[in-house]
C-alpha cells in the first residue's frame, strides 16, 4: 500500500520487485481507495488481516479489511 497527495490509498503488487504495479484491489477494480483526510500513516497487522490509515487532517483512524477482495473499510 502506498498513498499520494490525494485522500486515497494505493494497492501496489511488489510480488515481482523488479516490477512493481498497481493492483486491483479497490471497488469496482481500482487500484486505490479512498479514506479520510490528508492519510499520513499505515500500520498494517498481520495477524488481524486488517491496516490502519492514519488520517492527519479529519483526526480520524481508517481501518482496511485486507482479507477482502475487494478491500473493504
């Protein structure tokens, strides 16, 4: 997972390192899915299946189901 200057958080496939690319986990096939304001931070939980996007600007905590395709919140 990986995020930008956007609200959104990106899946990336770095099955291959040599090739990193996006990966189709959001709805509707996306690559990337949309959480709180201005994401800073992800933790991401094995044992649980679960990540957690840390929103700076609305304060918030986004919780991810990573055991779901798509990528549930």
């Amino acid at each position: 997972m990986s995020w930008t200057n956007s609200d959104n958080v990106w899946f990336i496939d770095v099955s291959d390192t040599n090739n990193p690319k996006e990966a189709a986990l959001g709805e509707d096939g996306l690559s990337y899915l949309p959480v709180g304001y201005d994401p800073n931070a992800i933790l991401y939980e094995s044992a649980t299946d679960r990540a957690y996007v840390i929103d700076r600007t609305s304060h918030l905590v986004s919780v991810l189901d990573m055991s779901t395709t798509p990528v549930s919140i």
